[in-house]
C-alpha cells in the first residue's frame, strides 16, 4: 500500500509562484488574517494550497488523491513547460496544437480550482444531486429490482460516498479540460508583454486572472506570468495594439488593481513594496468565476445512467 501520500492541494501552482520567488527561494504573501494586510515571506509551496481540497472521499489512500496527482499533476507539468517557452520565445514558440491546449487547460484550471468553487460545486451537489424528474423515476421504477429503493432519487441518496465523489468530480474535470472554451482560447491571438522599466512589478493573486467574456470581438484573458511579464489572449489585434500603446506604469497599476481587486485570500509579489496598495484594493472587486456562460452546470443535467 502507498503510504504518506502527499496531500497539499496547490490551487496556486509551485511552479507559477516561483516566477515571484528571490535569490532565497521566497515571496512575498499577502492576506489579511484580521482588519489589516499582512506580508510574510514564505516559499512558493507553502502557500496557496488547502490540504486534501481535491481528496476523492471514501477511496483507498493510494486513490483518494488522484485528482492532485494525475489531473493537476499533470496540467500543470504540461504548463510548466509551456510557460517557460512563453518567457524565452514568446508566443511563436508555443505555437502547436498540443502545447496551446496544454497553457489554456492551466488557464481554465485557474479559474475553477480554488477552495470557493469546489466548495460550491460540493454544496450544490449535494443540493440537487438526488433530484429526479417524473419521466427518470418511471425508467427506475420499470427495472427497479425487489429489495431496491422505492424511487430512484432515494437509490442516488443512498449511494455510498465514494460513488458520489466520482460522478462529482466527473462532471469537474471535464469544466477544466474543456473542449468548447479550450477552442476559444487556443484560436485567440496570443502576446507576452515586458514592463521592464515600470516604476512597480506586476502582482498576482488566488484569482489572478483579468478577464472580459471571451465570445465577443474584443475579448481578452490577461495573467501576470511574472513580476515583468503579462500574458494576453485576445480576439482582435487592435486590443494588443491598446496594451502596446499603453503607458506602461498604467498599464501595470490598472492590471494589479484588478489581480489584487479579485483576490479572495492572498496577494503576492516579489517583496513588500506595495503593501499599502494592496491593504486599499484587496477583495474589492471579487466576481463570479463564470467565463462564457455565468450559470453553473447543474448535476441534474448530468446525472449518472440508471443502472441496477
């Protein structure tokens, strides 16, 4: 049996937050744990992470983590690679198929793993999950063999957790690696911009992405990639031009003022220095994680197959 299994959950990948890391292997973290912001200097995985978050209740040690492990795990490998040819070669380098899929499944993952929406997703499966309909308890009650439950809403209630875990991550999973979004993203014109002379560093977040609904002409997905680097994925050309043509210290306040307006729990930059701008915009502007489409896929769309 594997034993020990790692279960830090990082929402905020390691492999991201190092780009904010100094010459000690640290950043700096913001939160605010009482009525003030407080920073403290910490390594990348000692934060933005929640133990066991994506933890498959009911299964064996050596499955419960295998949303972490193989899902994460992996998309996040794929991006950590894909991200490291963005800060050296730009967009041009990362321009197959299988390495955009890669950087826009991090992108989606970003938005919808954190603590907040599995949260939710938890609360509204569990809300809705044993919710039938006239026409799939007459299918039920046609096989429904004797010593089963009289309806099919009471079979799904009485389903062990374990089962009820796999069917809630099954409908996650593909929310992240998701086909219809994924598309959109990887069609979009691509950019990395360098602030390098700008009077502050790009910050980022637990909710670090900037965001305006992709499907329209001028939509756009913006993240920090680092303390001098902003990716950009958008629709029009005459979007890059409006970054290009930015002042560039704006450009960096306005991004940050939205990175850290967005944050739910923790800031974080290369150091302290703009600690009071974040104790005046943390929280501010926290939005729903929706991208496209601002309702939550329902469990009841997507309730498993009847099967006795």
């Amino acid at each position: 049996m594997v034993q020990n299994k790692p279960n830090k959950h990082h929402y905020i990948p390691k492999f991201y937050l190092k780009r904010w890391s100094g010459f000690d292997g640290r950043l700096c973290e913001f939160s605010r744990p009482y009525d003030h912001v407080k920073p403290r200097r910490t390594a990348p995985d000692g934060t933005g992470y929640v133990r066991g978050l994506y933890t498959l209740r009911g299964f064996e040690p050596d499955l419960a983590q295998q949303i972490e492990e193989r899902f994460f795990g992996t998309t996040d490998c794929e991006a950590s690679d894909v991200l490291g040819i963005l800060e050296t070669k730009g967009p041009d380098g990362a321009s197959e198929g299988p390495l955009r899929s890669a950087w826009s499944r991090f992108l989606l993952s970003l938005l919808l793993r954190t603590p907040e929406n599995i949260e939710g997703l938890r609360a509204q499966w569990e809300h809705t999950f044993a919710k039938t309909d006239t026409e799939t308890e007459a299918e039920y009650a046609n096989v429904r063999q004797p010593g089963r439950p009289a309806t099919f809403a009471e079979y799904l209630r009485s389903m062990p957790v374990e089962q009820i875990d796999r069917y809630l991550f099954g409908v996650f999973i593909p929310l992240v690696d998701n086909v219809r979004v994924g598309t959109i993203l990887n069609k979009m014109v691509w950019s990395v911009f360098t602030a390098a002379k700008t009077r502050f560093e790009f910050l980022t977040s637990d909710r670090p992405i900037v965001r305006t609904p992709l499907n329209i002409p001028d939509g756009y997905l913006a993240l920090p990639i680092g303390p001098r680097k902003l990716f950009l994925a958008t629709n029009s050309l005459d979007v890059i031009r409006r970054f290009q043509n930015a002042n560039q210290d704006r450009l960096v306040a306005d991004m940050n003022a939205r990175v850290v307006g967005g944050a739910i729990k923790y800031v974080y930059g290369s150091s302290d220095t703009q600690r009071q701008f974040v104790s005046n915009r943390m929280g501010t502007e926290i939005k729903s994680f929706a991208i496209i489409d601002p309702r939550f896929p329902s469990p009841e769309h997507v309730q498993p197959t009847i099967r006795i």
